[in-house]
C-alpha cells in the first residue's frame, strides 16, 4: 500500500481469496463457550430444532470468527502489502439474509468496498466487505470489517 493519497485506488475492488468451509459443532460449542453463550439452541440440537431450526444455528458474529479459520487470515493484507503492525481493527458489522447452522457447507467471498484517509493521510481506512455463500450458491450474509492503518510517515 502506497503512502500517497491514491492509495484508494490501490484498494477499492480488490478481491480477496475464496475460502469455504463447514460449520462444525465442536468449533461452534467452543466458540459460544469463549463469549460465554449458554441458550440451549447453540448448544443442543434437539432444542434448537424445537425452536424451528433445522441443526443448530451460529450465534451472530460466529461467521467472522470462522472467516479468520483460513489457512492465512491475513493473505490479503499481505497481497496489498498492508504492514500488519501498523492495523487496528475499526469496526464490524453484519447484515443476515439467512440462518447458518452447524453441518452447513459455506463459502467466503471478499472485496475491498471502500478506502479513505482521516487525520490528514495519517490513518488509512479500509472497508473489506465477505459475501457468505451456502454450497448451493444462495447468499446467507454479508459483513464488513473496518481496519485502520496507522500511516508510517
């Protein structure tokens, strides 16, 4: 990533590496235990197909969590020579076109959507949009994720 101000440029319509991946319910049971998640729909099928569901859905912000399961979760970054040392993470949100649940077979497409400078070029920020896809094609959800880039200069 170049310091000058077209570093847009550089970034706006980059795509980032595929991913896909199955929804595996040890990896969910660990995860809803880590942010301290106990309603018995994340935790048991049986409950959570009582509730209308058909396996087990993921909690909310499961999907980003699973998106960083690649192989290099940073393979990007380094493709668009973003110093890693120099990256905060800004802000995420996510927007649901369907349930996710556990035996899912999903598929990670991403895109750099924006880029723009604050603080007079000192902080780059970069917008990364990832488009879920079930195996079957159909969108699940989308969601973004903010970085900041503490400029070297």
């Amino acid at each position: 990533m170049s310091e000058n101000k077209d570093f847009r440029d550089e970034l706006v319509g980059y795509k980032s590496p595929t991913f896909e991946v199955e929804v595996e319910k040890g990896r969910l049971r660990q995860f809803c235990h880590a942010i301290g998640e106990s309603a018995s729909i994340y935790n048991n099928e049986v409950e959570a197909k009582r509730a209308g569901y058909r396996s087990i859905p993921v909690p909310p912000t499961f999907l980003f969590c699973l998106e960083m399961e690649r192989d290099d979760p940073y393979d990007w970054f380094k493709e668009l020579s973003i110093p890693l040392g120099n990256i905060l993470h800004g802000e995420q949100s996510f927007k649901y076109h369907d349930i996710v649940c556990v035996g899912d077979r999903i598929r990670f497409s991403g895109e750099v959507v924006d880029a723009y400078d604050k603080k007079g070029g000192a902080l780059h920020f970069i917008v990364h949009r990832n488009f879920v896809f079930f195996d079957t094609g159909v969108l699940a959800a989308e969601f973004d994720r903010t970085i900041v880039v503490q400029s070297r200069e």
